[in-house]
C-alpha cells in the first residue's frame, strides 16, 4: 500500500499496488453488493454502501445518474465499506438506485485455458 501523507500527517490518498499482472492473481470468489441510503446528507451527496464476501480488488461503481462517487475503483476487504455519490445538479435517486452497478476485477477475469496434452500428428494413410 501507498499513501500519500501531507505535512499535518493526513493521508490525502492511498493506493494498491499489485506486484503481478492482475491476470496472473489467484484472487477468492467474492459476491460484492452496493446499496443506496434513503435520503441524501445535508451537502446533496447520498451515501452508498458496498460490500463483499470476500476481499475484492478495483471495485468499480458505475450509474447512469449523473455525478461522480467519492472513490472508485478500490480495494475492499471482506466487510462493508461508505462512498459518496456527489450529484451533477440535483439528485435522481431513482435512477441512482435503478441503475447502480458494483464490479470488481475477480468476477471480469477469464479462467486461464485448460493445457491440452500433447498429441502425435497422425500418419495418414493413403487409399
């Protein structure tokens, strides 16, 4: 983990670094889930609350309401944890709600292909 500290000590940001290719993690099945609040806080912005089974690495939360989350693209340790939607003009809930998608990069990754084993070229055999 990196984090980038300021003077006072305050961690402005933190980061994960992954030292393989995501491809090449064995990462556990995780069942992630997001929710939304029944109304906004007093600054406009609704919280949303996401969780998971299983830890699960570059959660991405994505709508079709317009505004932006608070973090995105986060590692989530089994549990839950509280974003921020921050609305562009006023808040649609419902649409929020409708359209709200939660995913991360263990349930987008392809099974590597099975090896197959070697097999002799046939002679063939003319008539």
């Amino acid at each position: 983990i990196a984090e980038c500290i300021d003077d006072s000590g305050a961690v402005l940001s933190t980061n994960e670094m992954l030292f393989a290719p995501p491809s090449q993690l064995q990462l556990p099945t995780a069942v992630v889930s997001a929710g939304v609040a029944e109304a906004p806080n007093a600054d406009g912005s609704i919280d949303v609350v996401v969780s998971a089974s299983a830890t699960a690495l570059y959660v991405v939360l994505t709508s079709l309401a317009q505004g932006r989350f608070s973090d995105n693209a986060f590692a989530l340790p089994p549990g839950t944890a509280t974003v921020r939607f921050l609305p562009t003009g006023a808040l649609d809930r419902s649409l929020l709600v409708s359209s709200l998608r939660a995913e991360h990069l263990q349930a987008n990754l392809m099974p590597a292909p099975a090896a197959r084993p070697y097999e002799r070229p046939r002679a063939h055999l003319a008539a």
